[in-house]
C-alpha cells in the first residue's frame, strides 16, 4: 500500500494505493499518526486506487476510526470497487463509516 495526502482546510484526503494487506500494518500506523498530528475535523480515506484488502485491511480501517473518536474527527471511506467494495459491504462498514461513491 502506498498512499499521498492532501490537506484542504479542515478536511484531509489521503489517497490509498496499490494491495492493502497485514504487511501495511507499520506504514499504516505511520498514517494514522499523521493523521492524528494533522488536527483535522475531517479525514477523507480515497480508497479508488485499493486493488485488494484482507481482514487485517479492514482492521486497520477500523484502527483509523478508533483514532479519529479520540480526536473527535470523522473518517469517510470513498471510492471502493470491486473486491473491495464487495469486502466493504460484507463487513458491514457502511455501519460504522460514512462511505461515498
């Protein structure tokens, strides 16, 4: 997984690319950091780019979440497709995330 951020007044959109998997975990961790540090009300995860997730993706979702009710922001998950989104859907994320086309 690679992934660029951009940062727009009070919203950050980070763009996640590539095979999100459990060997993400300590550049993911990274993420979560920054996103933290960032201060932000507003965290956009761009998910357009994610060719494939596994259940340790979707924990490290889940992660983001936990990290953003500390810090009193939200996370919206956008743009998933196909394996991802059929991952999305079955885990029922559209529960826990604010999820967009």
């Amino acid at each position: 997984m690679n992934y660029k951020s951009q940062q727009s007044g009070d919203t950050v959109e980070i763009l996640l690319s590539g095979r999100f998997t459990f060997g993400d975990h300590t550049a993911f961790r990274k993420l979560i950091e920054e996103m933290r540090d960032s201060g932000v009300e507003k965290q956009v995860l761009d998910l357009s780019e994610i060719d494939f997730i596994d259940s340790a993706g979707l924990g490290m979702l889940l992660l983001a979440r936990d990290e953003g009710e500390k810090s009193r922001s939200s996370i919206t998950l956008r743009g998933a497709k196909g394996q991802v989104k059929r991952m999305l859907e079955v885990a029922r994320f559209d529960t826990l995330f604010k999820l967009e086309n």
